[in-house]
C-alpha cells in the first residue's frame, strides 16, 4: 500500500498545524528570538534600530506570527506524545496492531486492512518486535 505523504502521515492528528499558530512561544523560541536581538543590538543598550527603536518585547511581538508560521508544520515533543498516547489506548508503551487499527477508525474514520495496518507496524518497527514504541513513532514521524 502506496500511503501520498508517507505512512507517518496517519500518525497525525487533524489541526496540529493550526493549533501550532495559535500557541504561545515556548522557552527555546524566546531564546532563539533573544539571540536574533542581539545580533542586532551593536550597541547593547536593549534597543535595535528599525525606523525608531525597538526594545525586546516589542521585537518578540514582532517576529513571533514569523516564528509561529515557520514552525506551524513542526510538531514538538509534547505534540508527539500526545499523538502516541492517541494510538497506545492501553499506555504500555507500544503501539499494537489492534491499537492502530482501533485509532485509524477513531480518529481519522480509516478502515484499514489487517494487511495493511501490518504494513504500516512493519515499516516503523525497527526492533522488529512486532509493535512501535515511541522512538520508533519519533523516527517514523520525521521521515
């Protein structure tokens, strides 16, 4: 079975994307934006100049619609776990073959196979034991 974006893309819950744009910047993006700031600030003083001066809230409040539209496709650590615990219903762990069949009818109202829900295990099952655990689901999301 020939999946368009990828088997990984079943994994994905409906408006991760848009629930992207709509967060608050976390820790490591006030950083990377605290970064870029100083970049700018030759001068140290707190200040950038683009037509006036610009201190670092008024830079952050610029630049995160930027930094959230860039990132609004990417799924973060906490988004991943929430989709795994969305197929491990039992929280063991693991991703079984019923387990995703279960989640494809629930949640994306997929009927699949027992063929080729098999397939989809197949290909993230990298320990070979016939489930997918959560750093498998990880490298099987960001291929």
């Amino acid at each position: 079975m020939q999946f368009p974006m990828g088997p990984a893309c079943i994994f994905l819950r409906k408006g991760i994307a848009e629930k992207q744009r709509e967060r608050p910047l976390g820790q490591d993006e006030i950083e990377e934006l605290r970064e870029a700031f100083l970049e700018f600030d030759k001068d140290r003083d707190g200040f950038i100049s683009l037509g006036g001066r610009v201190d670092f809230d008024d830079f952050v409040e610029l630049m995160t619609p930027k930094l959230l539209a860039e990132t609004a496709g990417m799924i973060g650590v906490q988004e991943m776990r929430d989709a795994f615990k969305e197929f491990d219903t039992n929280g063991d762990g693991a991703i079984t073959l019923g387990e995703l069949q279960q989640a494809m009818q629930r949640l994306l109202g997929e009927k699949l196979t027992p063929g080729e829900i098999a397939e989809v295990v197949q290909e993230a099952d990298v320990n070979g034991d016939g489930t997918v655990d959560f750093e498998e689901f990880v490298k099987m999301m960001s291929r």
